[in-house]
C-alpha cells in the first residue's frame, strides 16, 4: 500500500491576509475520492518559553474568536526570511519588550492535522529588559509566572496551542 494519496484538484474557498481555507479532492486507497480540508498561512508561527530562573514570561491576550482571555506563552509568525530564532527575538520584544541572549529552537509540529504550516518552539534564556513594541491590533499583558502555576494554567483552565505543547517540549528537553 502506498503512502501518498494521489491528490485529483485543489481548491481554495477563502483568502485573507492570514490565511486561505480550501480543499484538495484525494483518492483514497480503495480508489475512491475525499475532500480533506486545510487551512493554510502565509508564513509560519513560533511559540516562545522565555525562562527567567524560576518563572516564565507569560502574555495575557483577549482571543475575539474564543471571546476569553488567555494566558499563553509569547509568540506570533515569522516575517521574510527570518529563522525562527530571529522571529522570536523580534516577537518577543514587540510583545514584552524583553530581550535575550539566548534562543534555542527546539522543534517545529503541526499546530493540527489540518494546519499546512509549522510552528517552532524557541526558548528564551538571559532575559534583559526593554520597552515592548506591540503590533496594531495587539493588546498584550505580560507577567512573569512560576512555572508550575504556568503548567497547572495550561492543563486546567481553557487555554490555546500557544502554551501546553511548548512548556511540555521545553519541559521534556530540560529547560524546565
């Protein structure tokens, strides 16, 4: 059995400046066709865990969509040619005004099974301070948070993809 599902037309049923939504019509295996769904980016995201010691920088942002705050680690796209690396520092600045001396990437994931970009996981370490530089339309809070208040946040209150699976990877990498 194959692993690539031939793809027969694709077919893109909304565009914006931050995404496009569309379909590509497959064959499966038993030769029959599916529409699979995707949703895709102009570029792609990145989540930052910015480590000071014990805490971690967390930014509260009101998500219109979801009508909640979140508590949620800082993140946002990558720009041009940037490296994720270099996203973040830019990110990170604009979001907390914080800097750093240090960025790892430690991976990149499908944010879902439908996402047709990547979202890299970087950490921060060697924070200085500075004055943040908000995008138009970005309405940030920032705190620092112990790091088990932050798990316990992303395991038990209502929370977005921005947080669990980064303090999880930074977690399991020993970072955290």
């Amino acid at each position: 059995m194959s692993d690539d599902w031939p793809v027969r037309s694709t077919k893109t049923e909304f565009e914006c400046p931050w995404f496009s939504v569309g379909y590509d019509e497959v064959e499966t295996p038993d030769g029959s066709t599916s529409e699979y769904y995707w949703v895709d980016r102009p570029q792609d995201a990145l989540a930052i865990v910015a480590i000071d010691g014990n805490d971690l920088v967390m930014v509260e942002q009101y998500r219109p969509k979801l009508r909640k705050h979140f508590l949620e680690c800082p993140g946002g796209h990558v720009e041009g040619n940037e490296s994720f690396e270099e996203g973040a520092a830019r990110e990170l600045r604009e979001e907390t005004g914080l800097s750093a001396d240090k960025f790892n990437h430690l991976t990149t994931y499908y944010p879902t099974a439908t996402a047709r970009y990547e979202r890299a996981v970087v950490v921060a370490e060697e924070l200085k301070k500075g004055e943040s530089i908000p995008d138009d339309q970005e309405f940030i809070n920032w705190q620092y948070v112990p790091v088990n208040e932050a798990f316990d946040i992303a395991m038990n209150a209502p929370t977005t993809g921005w947080t669990l699976t980064p303090l999880l990877i930074a977690s399991k990498r020993g970072y955290i």
